[in-house]
C-alpha cells in the first residue's frame, strides 16, 4: 500500500513539470478571431477634400493646403552660408563686412608698441563646412564691396562690385578638402575703401570653376564664418627696431545674395531656398485610422513636380513636423520629437518618402492637436536648396501609405 502511494506521489510530481520547450496551447480559453493589419493608401493628398473609399472601410482622405510663407529666417541669420558657382541653375555669392578695427595694434604683444606704423597686409579665414565632391578646380575669388550690405542687399545691387576691376585675390581651393578653414593674404593697398578714417573690410565671395560647384561657409551662430587677420608694422618697446605683428577681427555682418534669373517658377508649395519658405498642409484623415487603430507605419509620399531645385551635386534634409495649434503662418509646432525627416538629393526627380508615423501616434486620442503638418528644409535659409510639394490639381498628387492594425473584435461583436 505505501509503494502504491510512492508511485502514485511520483507519477502527479511527473505531471505537473514544465516543459519550455512545448508550444503554448490553450484552445479552451482563447478568443476565436484574430489580429489583422490592413495598408492603405490616402490619396489626393495635398489638395482639395474628395470622398473615397478604403480597401477595409469608408473614410474622407485628403490633405488641404494651407500655403507657403517665407521670411522665418534670413540668409543674415541662418546657420551657414551657400555660395553657388555658374553652370548651374543660378548663382550665390558671400558677402563679408568686417567690425572696425582699432587704430592701434590689439595683438597682445606687450614687447611692441600700439602704435601702428603701417598695414602691411590682409588675410581672410573662410570656414568651409561643405562641397560638392568630386569637382576639381574649384577656385574662390575675392572682391572688394562697400561696407553698406544689409538684409535688403540684392544679388544686382552687388553685380557691379563683382567685376575685374574689384578682385583683390583668388584661392584655388584643394580638390580633397571637404570641410576646413581656408586663408588668403593680400596687400592692404588693394582695398580702395580700406584706411585709417575705415578700419573696416568688405569681401565679396563668388566660385569660377569649370564645372557646377558649391562652397557652404559656416556663419558666426556655430562657427565664425570669416575672420580677418590684420599684419602691421610696430616699433619694439625700446624704439630701436621695427617689427611686424598681426591682430584678428571678427565680421559684423555677413549674408549670401541670390540671383533670381535662374529660380523656376513654382507650380506648387515651395519648402525652403534662401528665402527660407515653409509649407503648412491641413490633413483632413479618416477619424477611425487617427483614434482607433494602431497604426503601424505612416509614410508620406511626395511626388516630384519637377526636379528638385539647388545647387548641383549638394543635399538637404527635409523636416515635417505637427502643429501644436492651427493658426496660419505663425502656428507653433506642437513636439519637435514628432515627426519625421528625409535626406532629399538636388536635381532629383523620385519620390520623396517621409515616415510620419510619431506625428499619427501624437494624434492618437488627442483631439486639442490639428492634423496639421510644417514643411521645412533645414539648414533653413542658408542655400538656394527648393522643394516644391504637389500642390491642388497636380497630375501626380501626394499620398499617404498608413499600414494599421484595426480594433480586435470578438466573433458576433
């Protein structure tokens, strides 16, 4: 009798031991039904409201547009400045305005006196953030300006002053450099508006080379865009020998002028250039996809209108982000975390695709936030770099993909 208990107590231990290694099966207790996910493609995006039906259900889809507005930041202000040589669709040039120097040494060297003898020689210090690779020959060519520039200053305001008669030096640039600073000496005799009752420099910058090409120079709110390096003659402490010194200055005010011959025409909403243009687009999306699915991907498809305008050889990245609050042109961007960015090619003509899931997830149950969207290129302002969104009527209109999973529902709900 006790051995039958043993074996009985050893069989119910043997029954109630997990094995891992078996597949979970529990038919009895779970639901009959399952888990679908459904893609679909919104179509007439960015254009005016037309009804449509789903391949799971009926829904509005559309976007509407709400406009192109520039003017957000100016090429004075941005991050960086983009100068554009001929051959390409138009040209850019620097422009460079000194602070006024002082009237005595400010070098430091307590073995000289201030007093300045002479002004030997200039020298510019360009950063250079970016080029185009692959073009050999490129070579910058330095002008002198008048000191007057301002945030108004046209590309033919400038055109006269970017002629033989101003040219004060040139600079090949290496056909290995990608980013790094670059110098050029020149006489302080060349400058004709240079002189003691000045003290101040004004540069022109502009690219000759045989083929398109690009310089981005970083402006003063990362790195200094330009510094300028005064040589002159002093008198040592004693008087007795006469040495040569240098001292750096700054730039007051520095911008890049477009020429508008070569910008095309817009035949839709405009996203960046040197105007800095942004693109708010109103999303009038089927509510069920928005606040009761889980949407896996969202994807928002831009087709090309024409290829996209810049300087030859470069690329930029466009931004979308929601909007906090729908109030035109000066609406405030709701998260910066959401949203979505893309590196988009110059003189490309595919279609621009931007995950916008994040911006549905901050949608999701928030009926305060507008399904509105910003279109932005970044650096903003800072190149003649354009996209220009399908706009109303367009033969090859946007779209969005959204990929989503619907409610589960129980067999007879």
């Amino acid at each position: 009798m006790r051995g039958m208990r043993l074996a009985l107590t050893a069989a119910a231990g043997l029954a109630c031991q997990d094995i891992v290694s078996a597949p979970g099966v529990c038919p009895e207790f779970c639901p009959e039904g399952e888990i679908r996910v459904v893609d679909t493609l919104l179509t007439s995006v960015l254009a005016s409201s037309v009804s449509g039906k789903g391949s799971d259900t009926g829904y509005v889809r559309s976007v509407e547009p709400a406009g192109s507005y520039a003017g957000y930041l100016l090429p004075h202000e941005a991050r960086q400045m983009q100068v554009v040589g001929p051959g390409g669709p138009t040209e850019s040039r620097a422009l460079l305005v000194s602070i006024s120097m002082n009237a005595r040494y400010a070098g430091g060297d307590t073995t000289v006196r201030d007093s300045i003898l002479q002004t030997d020689s200039l020298q510019v210090r360009l950063n250079i953030v970016r080029r185009n690779a692959g073009v050999s020959g490129v070579t910058l060519a330095f002008h002198e300006i008048p000191l007057t520039p301002d945030s108004a200053t046209t590309y033919s305001d400038m055109t006269p002053y970017f002629q033989d008669s101003t040219l004060v030096a040139t600079l090949q640039v290496p056909d290995s450099l990608v980013t790094d600073t670059l110098s050029v000496t020149f006489p302080a005799a060349a400058l004709r508006h240079f002189g003691p009752d000045t003290l101040q420099v004004g540069i022109g910058v502009r690219i000759m080379s045989p083929e398109p090409a690009f310089v981005t120079v970083a402006s003063d709110t990362i790195a200094p865009a330009a510094l300028i390096r005064r040589f002159v003659r002093v008198d040592s402490s004693t008087g007795t020998t006469r040495v040569t010194r240098s001292d750096t200055w700054g730039i007051r005010f520095r911008t890049f002028v477009v020429d508008p011959g070569g910008i095309p025409s817009p035949v839709g909403l405009t996203v960046g250039g040197a105007t800095g243009a942004r693109g708010f687009v109103k999303l009038n999306l089927p509510g069920f996809i928005v606040d009761s699915t889980l949407v896996v991907r969202a994807t928002l498809l831009l087709p090309a209108t024409q290829p996209v305008f810049g300087a030859p050889g470069d690329t930029f990245s466009l931004r979308v982000v929601a909007l906090g609050s729908d109030f035109g042109p000066k609406s405030p961007v709701a998260d910066t975390s959401f949203g979505g960015t893309v590196r988009v090619a110059v003189g490309g003509s595919d279609t621009v695709a931007v995950d916008i899931t994040r911006i549905f997830a901050l949608w999701r149950g928030n009926a305060a936030v507008p399904h509105t969207v910003m279109f932005q290129v970044e650096p903003e302002a800072a190149s003649i770099n354009t996209l220009e969104l399908p706009g109303p009527g367009s033969a090859t209109p946007a779209a969005i993909r959204v990929t989503y999973a619907p409610p589960f529902r129980l067999p007879g709900s």
